[in-house]
C-alpha cells in the first residue's frame, strides 16, 4: 500500500524523540516500510528517519507542543494556532489533490486543525490515531460535531482507558496498543541493590515530575531524571529548585536518545510512573519493563491496562507519594523476567503492525 504519514507538527521527528507518540510515528514508518508498503512521512522541518521519504513543512517557531498541566482548559486561539491551521488545511487539500499517489493517509498530529480540515479530504480513506485522553474541549467538541455529521475519518486511539474518556463526544473504531521491537532493548535480569530509581519523560507537570522526587526522597534512594524540557516554566520554577535542594540524590540528565535510555532503563532498581493526568498509553512503562526493570505508578488513565500490579509494578492510589515510597523496597521481590515477558506478550511492534495493517485492509 501507498501510506501518506501525517505526524504531529509541534515537533520534529528526529532523535531524541520528545514523546512516546512522536517515537511511535518513526518506528511505524519504518515498520511498515519494511513490509513492502510505501511510506511518505509528512513532517516538521528538522525530521529524520532513516530510509523513511519525507516531505518537510516549513512551521514557523510560534507553533509550540500544547500544555496539557490544565485539563479540559481552553487553548487560546493565538497566531500559533492559526499558523498551524493553515499548515494542515493546505496539506490535507494537497493530499487531495494529489490522490493518485497514495492509498490512504494516516495522521497522528493531535491538534484541533488536523481533524477538521482533514474531514474535507475525499474520496482517499483518512485514519487518526489519537495519542491523548479528552483534554481538549475544543477538540472535544470539534470530534462531536463529526461524530453526528457522520464523518468518513477513521478513528483508532491506543487504550480502552483512553477511548473511555471520549464516551461522551464520539465511539472509536478500533483501540491499538503500542508496540515496541523489543529486541532493541537489552534485558538486565538483575540490578545492584545500591541502584537508582528513574524517571523518564517530557518535563511537564502531568508526567509527575515533582511527585518522582517526593517518593524517591521518602525512599531515602536516588533518583534520575531523563527527558526533555516540555514546559520550561514548570522546569524552573517547580523542578530545578528541587535538584538543587537534593543535591547528589537526584540528577538530571537531560533527553536521552533510545539506545542510551534502554540502556539506562536496565540498570536501575526501577521506573517511577506517578502520572497526574489520565495517560493514555505510557510507552515508558513498557520500554522500562521490556528492560526488567518494575515500575510504580499511579492508578490513572491506562496505567492497570500496561502494568500488572503485583507482577511487573505495583498501582498505588493516585497523589499517593508516601505509598507509592513504602512500596520501593518491594520492588527487587518482583521478577525482572516476568516483566520481559509481558512486554513481549502484550505489546510487541509485530502485533501493533499487524493491526493496523488489518485496519487499511478493511478501509481498502
């Protein structure tokens, strides 16, 4: 088949990847590349994928990742967003116009404009996969209208939990799991008992940064950080007053491309995962388990449909630090085997591709 690849346009997609979904774009191009399809990755300038064809668009600086630390908040309607707007409205009319040289298009940018104006597009079959919970009542709203005008876009997203809390605005076609070619990711079947813990993920107020170090300080264990600057306000008001308060009992290591993180991932004693928002997936949690390595999170959004409590991690009450802490000790009775093997259960790149190789087959 001839894929057109819509990402999201807040980023690049180049190493390191700043998310689990910008990550999730590159390897399916690359996935599905190598089983025979054609793939024309349309992209941020700056993107790069190797052996993936891609057509870059030219965003302009004011065009920034959202701030998600406000659920259900209304973005403001700013030159970034009208600039953004535009971008996709001429690319979805292009890929109209240009029809003949692709069987469908497939979009995971997850910004108000890219489901609107792609509604436009016929008679070519659009897909979206929608990498965030309900959030966005503009988006929200926009997918309601869809939804009672009986709109031919496809829609797939990556967690029951997250179809959930879409109930009220619109049904999803098909929910698919993230997958991870687990090979890549070297397995560590044990950890010195002196081992750190880790935090891995963009630096924003949802993801749990702050609640990471609380729960490592009442562990009285290390912590490292790894990720990109998200939200740099957050970063510096909230988060390095912290590191500096702690001195050498947290680190920060900045964004880490995948190798150095897998790696990372192996040799602490386990992944803090104290999420504030309703995550919709949690890539992370599973990179880190592939590795062996357990993970404590926070109950919310899809968080008991990746762990298995008691098994690979454990699932503590959501803003519960003291908890969350009481149970690190635990973490080296809990077998780094078995959360390899889960991984490659439940979410292996093979079965995420095959899915959705059955989803274009049926549109097709």
């Amino acid at each position: 088949m001839r894929i057109a690849l819509v990402a999201p346009l807040v980023t690049s997609i180049a190493q390191p990847f700043i998310g689990g979904s910008q990550a999730l774009v590159a390897e399916l191009a690359q996935g599905l590349q190598q089983r025979g399809h054609a793939v024309t990755l349309f992209a941020r300038t700056g993107s790069s994928v190797p052996g993936i064809t891609i057509e870059q668009l030219a965003v302009p600086d004011q065009v920034r990742p959202a701030i998600f630390s406000d659920p259900g908040a209304e973005q403001p309607a700013n030159s970034g967003f009208f600039a953004q707007a535009n971008i996709f409205l001429d690319l979805f009319l292009n890929l109209q116009q240009r029809q003949t040289e692709f069987d469908l298009i497939h979009a995971h940018a997850f910004d108000w404009p890219a489901f609107v104006t792609s509604a436009l597009v016929r008679p070519i079959p659009v897909i979206h996969t929608i990498h965030l919970p309900a959030v966005s009542p503009e988006i929200n709203e926009a997918l309601r209208v869809l939804h009672q005008r009986n709109h031919p876009l496809k829609l797939i997203t990556v967690s029951h939990s997250c179809a959930q809390t879409y109930a009220s605005y619109t049904p999803f076609d098909r929910v698919i799991y993230n997958g991870l070619k687990i090979e890549q990711i070297p397995f560590a079947e044990h950890v010195s008992e002196s081992a750190p813990l880790l935090f891995a993920g963009r630096i924003t107020p949802e993801k749990g940064v702050e609640e990471a170090i609380e729960i490592a300080e009442q562990a009285g264990v290390p912590l490292l950080i790894a990720g990109g600057i998200y939200d740099q306000h957050y970063y510096e008001q909230r988060i390095l007053p912290r590191i500096h308060q702690a001195g050498d009992h947290v680190r920060y290591l900045g964004q880490l491309d995948h190798e150095t993180l897998w790696q990372l991932m192996g040799e602490v004693r386990g992944l803090l995962f104290p999420i504030a928002w309703d995550e919709p997936f949690g890539l992370t949690p599973v990179e880190a388990m592939a590795a062996g390595t357990p993970v404590i999170a926070f109950q919310r959004g899809a968080a008991a449909e990746v762990i298995r409590d008691g098994e690979t991690g454990f699932l503590i009450q959501p803003g519960n630090c003291r908890q969350a802490a009481e149970h690190v000790p635990a973490l080296s009775h809990l077998s780094r085997k078995a959360c390899r093997s889960h991984v490659e259960r439940s979410f292996s790149f093979a079965q995420m591709l095959d899915e959705y190789e059955e989803v274009y087959a049926e549109l097709l």
